[in-house]
C-alpha cells in the first residue's frame, strides 16, 4: 500500500495532475468535480475563455462516460477514470472507460470524422447532427465530439486497450485545451 | 397565459416566463442529466403560448453555459418561437445577452440567429 501510495503521488507531481478520478460516475460527482476545478482553475489566475473551454470539455467528456460507463457482470470491476493535467502551453483532459466491442466501430469513425474536418466543416457537421438528432434514451445528443473538436481546435485522441474481457475494451479520450487561444 | 417559475440549481437555468412583464427569461447553467425532462414544461408553456394571441413577448438569454443535449433543446425552443412569430398572432423579439469574453457563446448565439426567421439581438456584456 506504501509503495503503490508513493508512486501515485510521484506520477501526480511529476505530471502536475489537476484532478485524477477513478470510480463510479454519476452527475453528483460531475458536479463534484466541475466546482473542483473551477475553484482550482480560478485561483491559479488563467484566461477566463480558457477556463470556460476546459470546463466545457469537462462536461461532455464527463457526461458521456455517466451515460455509456455500465457493464454487465464480471468485466464490472473495471472503473472509468478522468484526469486533468496542465502541462506548460496546454492543459490535458483524459478520460477513460469501458466500451461495448460492438459500438467500437461506431465510435471510432465519429471521432475519425470530427478530426477530418477542419473549423468551417466541424459548423457545418454540428448544425446538420443538432437539427437532425433527437435525444436517445440515456439522454445524450450525439454532439459531444464535434463540440469539444470545435472549442479546443485541437484533434481528439483516442485509442482502445485490452482489458481481458471478452465484450468489453477500456476507451481512452484525450484532448487538449491550449493556454493561449488565437 | 400563466406564469412559469423554475428555480436555478447548479446544473439548470431559472426559468422565469412572466405573463405580466411579457418576458421569457433563461438565466444561468445548463447541464442537466434528463435535458427532455427538465425542459417539457418550457415546451408545453410555448405550445399554449402558441395558442394565445398575446401581442408582444421577449426572450431574454442570459445563459453562462449549456451543454450539447441542451443545445438541442434550446433549437426547439427557439424553433417553436419562430412559429409562433411567423403565426402573426404573438410578436417575438430573442435578446440574447453574453460575456463578451466568451466569444464561443458569442459564436453559438450567432448560429442560432441564423437558424431562425425572428428578431434576434446578441449582446456583449
């Protein structure tokens, strides 16, 4: 327990972790950590466009594991995780969770086709998915990659690992909220 | 038309649509889980609306943040205020206020603008 508490600590300063979360998700505990970061992030004097993007960012990201995070039997000891780190011109959002084998193809050709696309294009998707989606049972709108693609101009990043199960792999989202915007 | 009152929390707007003052003003966050439970009695106020000649109304945008599922639904409320101008029976006017150092809230009510056929005025604070 020492050894491991050491070398979680030592990972979280090196890397100057804002928040690291790993465990169940639900909309208190976005809530939760939402009021968290926004109180860190307005002590430590950063733009406020830049604090609203990563707040932004935070939700969908958030929001889409609390919707998408449940597994059935066995494979349920594996938890999602959120991390926020802040490196010198950037800060990182990452998230991760287990993801259904059969809705990897679905997801990979969303998050291919958002990072395609370039600024007028990602409008261009956005107004199209809005006015044509209807929100699905969990209560999402299908938006989320191209909104987070949109505010932080950046790609998202994203890939799937192993964990041992024969329905599910672990689906791990990173994406990148810059300090300083043009 | 009645009014309609639903107080801010951290996660959805105030709702205050005032039959008196003749305003319709969404105030604050929003990210709520269930955005189709939260905003159906918003609807079901601009269907009766809708049905009631009333002269003149303002919506009034003060919103810090939504999320994408509310971004949908703020769309259908704009939407449905659109018929209801284009009816002739009830004018509309959507005022929609922002921090103007938030230029991706600024960019959003420009698109929304665009999508609707009403008098629609953004506004930096």
């Amino acid at each position: 327990m020492e050894t491991a508490l050491k070398e979680i600590h030592s990972i979280m300063n090196d890397e100057h972790a804002v928040l690291v979360y790993s465990g169940e998700f639900n909309q208190d505990i976005v809530k939760s950590m939402l009021s968290y970061t926004e109180g860190k992030l307005d002590s430590s004097g950063i733009d406020n466009l830049v604090k609203k993007k990563i707040f932004n960012v935070m939700v969908e990201q958030l929001q889409n594991i609390t919707k998408h995070q449940y597994v059935d039997g066995e494979d349920s000891t594996i938890q999602p995780c959120f991390v926020l780190i802040e490196e010198d011109t950037y800060y990182n959002i990452v998230t991760g969770n287990p993801i259904k084998i059969d809705t990897i193809d679905m997801v990979s050709e969303r998050i291919d086709k958002v990072n395609s696309l370039d600024a007028p294009g990602l409008k261009a998707l956005y107004k199209e998915a809005r006015l044509n989606s209807r929100i699905s049972d969990v209560g999402g709108a299908g938006l989320g990659f191209i909104d987070v693609a949109r505010k932080t101009e950046n790609k998202l990043d994203y890939s799937f690992y192993d964990i041992n199960s024969d329905n599910y792999k672990y689906f791990t989202l990173k994406t990148q909220v810059n300090k300083i915007i043009e | 038309m009645e009014n309609l009152f639903i107080a801010k929390t951290d996660d959805t707007p105030e709702i205050d649509f005032n039959s008196e003052t003749k305003e319709m003003k969404m105030t604050g966050r929003s990210l709520p889980e269930d955005v189709t439970t939260f905003y159906q009695p918003v609807l079901d106020w601009l269907d009766e609306l809708e049905a009631t000649p009333s002269g003149e109304y303002k919506c009034i945008m003060n919103l810090e943040y939504f999320n994408t599922a509310s971004s949908k639904l703020i769309l259908d409320i704009l939407m449905r205020l659109e018929d209801i101008h284009l009816d002739g029976n009830t004018a509309i006017e959507i005022i929609w206020n922002y921090d103007e150092r938030d230029t991706d809230m600024e960019e959003a009510a420009e698109e929304y603008s665009e999508l609707v056929e009403v008098p629609f005025k953004i506004v930096g604070i």
